[in-house]
C-alpha cells in the first residue's frame, strides 16, 4: 500500500476507535443516571406539630418488604420555606448499626423532594436494603430547635417495598444517635428518598474494535521500525 494510503488508513482507524471508545460513555451519561427517579419513602396528608425540648433523634422505624435502593436522606421541613438549623440524619438497622449518613443544610440549600415536606441530600452512592425488619431512620434536633416535627400524622403513605411501623426517638443525646424509643404515628424528623434508575452497564468493546486496534498498533510499530531503517 502506497505511504500516502498508509496514513490516512491509520487515521481513520484512530478517528473509528475514539468514537468506539468514548460512545458509549456519552450515551450511558446522557441515557442513565437521568432516566433515574427520586421517590419520597414517606409522605402524609396533615399533622400536628411538635419540637423538642432538649436535643433529640426523630424520625420512625420501617420495615422493606421488597429490596429498594436509598438514594439520599431527608429532613422534615414543616412550612417548606427552609430549616432553621442543619441536620445530622441517619439511617440504621435494627441491630443499630450506623447505615447511611447525611447533614441536610440549613435554608434552601438542599432540595425539597416529590412530597414537597422533606428537604434531602444525595449519598455519594446508592445504598440497598434489603428485605428486612426494623429498619430505623431519624434527624437530629437540638436543644430549642426551631425546626418542628409531625406529629399525629393522618393520610400516611410510603414508597413501593416500604412499609412504616411507627415513630422513633430518643431524648436527652448530644449527637446523631440510634432512636430506640417508639412513639405512636410520629415523628419525622428523618426521612429518606429511593431512586428506581439503574445506569446502563458499560458495553463492552465488540469485535471489530479490538481488531482494528490490533491492526493499528501493528501498524504503527512497523512505521516506527520503517523510520528507523
């Protein structure tokens, strides 16, 4: 094949393998991780309000009667106009081993999610749950908070594969702690929100890509073994 035929057949095997490449990964960041939903675990038609009196864990205790997938954590905020203060919540398991961790900011920096009741932040990674009982959940409040807690609250409803038991707390703490008390139809608090968005799997590379590239490096390696001749 005459040189001048050499290269632009190189080049274009080059230009072919870049596309091969990085395709698929545009199209997994355009198609994937947008497709994704964020769902309220817990939501509820009305309640009544309640605040603490000394710094305290809220929230409640669910069940997972078909695995899900958390995608953030979440902080009731009462009028949807901003938390007074920010929020330590976390998730646990019924053995009171520590799951997830977030700090819900205060004000408006963290968006309010589909019930419009809980303002909540992202994990840096999808954290599954699975089937299992005594799950808890809860947001920590301090000493004369100005951020209120349902209470009471009527029209509950949850998320697919989630199933609220009760309310959960514990009085009297200095931090974020395992609520080991139950209370009625209460106390969000904490909360969290699932994702139904599985990212695509990144294809692997087809045939007919790895064997141009094994022609172009052979290729290459015979220009350079021909320059230096």
């Amino acid at each position: 094949m005459p040189k001048k035929q050499q290269n632009l057949f190189f080049r274009l095997v080059c230009r072919y393998l870049l596309f091969a490449a990085f395709s698929p990964i545009l199209l997994m960041n355009a198609s994937g991780p947008a497709q994704a939903s964020i769902i309220s675990a817990l939501s509820f038609t009305s309640a009544s309000l309640t605040n603490v009196s000394s710094t305290s864990t809220r929230g409640y205790v669910f069940n997972v009667i078909s695995p899900v997938s958390v995608a953030g954590l979440s902080v009731y905020d009462r009028d949807a106009d901003g938390l007074a203060q920010s929020h330590d919540v976390g998730l646990w398991d019924s053995s009171g081993t520590l799951l997830a961790l977030r700090t819900i900011s205060s004000g408006t920096v963290d968006s309010l999610d589909p019930s419009g009741k809980f303002r909540y932040r992202l994990l840096d990674s999808i954290l599954s749950l699975p089937i299992g009982t005594g799950y808890r959940v809860g947001a920590v409040f301090l000493d004369q908070s100005g951020d209120s807690q349902a209470f009471s609250m009527s029209g509950v409803s949850t998320a697919t594969g989630i199933s609220y038991v009760t309310g959960a707390f514990i009085n009297d703490v200095t931090s974020l702690t395992f609520p080991t008390s139950s209370i009625g139809n209460g106390i969000p608090g904490g909360s969290f929100v699932l994702t139904d968005g599985i990212p695509p799997p990144l294809p692997e590379p087809g045939t007919l890509t790895l064997l141009l590239l094994g022609g172009a490096i052979g290729f290459s390696k015979r220009r350079k073994t021909s320059k230096a001749q």
